[in-house]
C-alpha cells in the first residue's frame, strides 16, 4: 500500500479524508451532525431560513408563495429528523415544524407515486413489501402521539424511502 502524500496545510475543522476517493471519514460526518443538531438546538431555526420578512429590490416584500418542495428539500428533511432523533433533539419548535412538513410530504407528494411503483412491480414479493412501506409510511404520517424520537426518526425514514421509490417510478415512466 503506497502512502499518501501529507498536507502541510491545516486541515478545516480537523477533517480527516478516509481513504476511499478523499471522502470525508465517519468520524467527520458524525460531528457534522451533532454540528447541525446544536445549531438548530441553540438557534430554533434550520440552517438557510431567514429571520424576519423577505426584502427584495426597493425594500418591497418578495412574494411568498409556497413552491413545490424538491426531491433536494425532501432529502434534506429527511436526513435532518433522523440527525435530530439519533442526537436527542426530537422536541420544540423546529422538530415540530420540520415533523409537519414530514408528513406533508409523505401525504400530500410522495405516497401516490410511490403507490404507483409499487403496483408497478412484477415480482409479487417487491410488490407487497413496497406496499406495506407506503401503507407504514401514512400510518405514520397519521401519528401524533407517542415517542417523539421514534416520530421524527421513523417520519424520516419514511420520507426516504418513498422519494427512492417515487423517483424509481419517474425513472420508468422516463425510458
């Protein structure tokens, strides 16, 4: 095994690359999140939301219209719920909204595409275990009670789960 060359330069916030392609390590993702579980912790907002009204040119209001969320946005969600289950930060005011649009998601965008690729399915055992995930996923949607680690956490994964199978079907209906 050859050795890599060392960087004389200081590495940003102590990134250490693994040696798979100068992928950043396990090490280095994991106080990423626990970065991004603090933030939200000690501000109460998600990273990129803006603090009071949107201005544009001339000091006049930009429209906020709610645009369709992207398969971008929904990932990112998703991976946020489950960053902030697993670091113990399930509850308040941006756990709540970021398990709102969750489960929007789900309900509202996800869990007809994803029914459609499931019925889609030739082998009758993917068929039903896709199945069974949309029907898991909007009885989750449903829940509001409970754990709410286990909420956040499982709405995540949910919402990973059928963007993968709604983006499948988009890739089929596509060829």
């Amino acid at each position: 095994m050859t050795s890599k060359p060392v960087n004389a330069t200081r590495p940003i916030l102590g990134q250490v690359e693994s040696e798979d392609f100068g992928q950043p390590s396990a090490d280095l993702l994991q106080r990423a999140d626990r970065g991004l579980a603090t933030f939200v912790a000690r501000t109460g907002q998600l990273p990129g939301e803006e603090v009071g009204p949107a201005r544009g040119r001339g000091d006049r209001a930009v429209s906020t219209v709610q645009k369709a969320p992207t398969a971008y946005d929904m990932t990112r969600d998703s991976d946020l719920a489950v960053t902030l289950a697993t670091y113990g930060i399930p509850t308040g005011p941006v756990a709540d909204q970021l398990r709102e649009r969750l489960r929007g998601y789900i309900v509202d965008h996800l869990a007809e595409p994803a029914g459609k690729y499931a019925d889609s399915l030739a082998d009758s055992r993917a068929k039903d275990i896709a199945k069974s995930t949309v029907e898991h996923a909007l009885r989750v949607a449903g829940d509001r009670g409970g754990n709410p680690e286990a909420n956040l956490r499982l709405l995540g994964k949910s919402v990973g789960l059928l963007l993968r199978y709604a983006s499948d079907l988009e890739r089929r209906q596509a060829h």
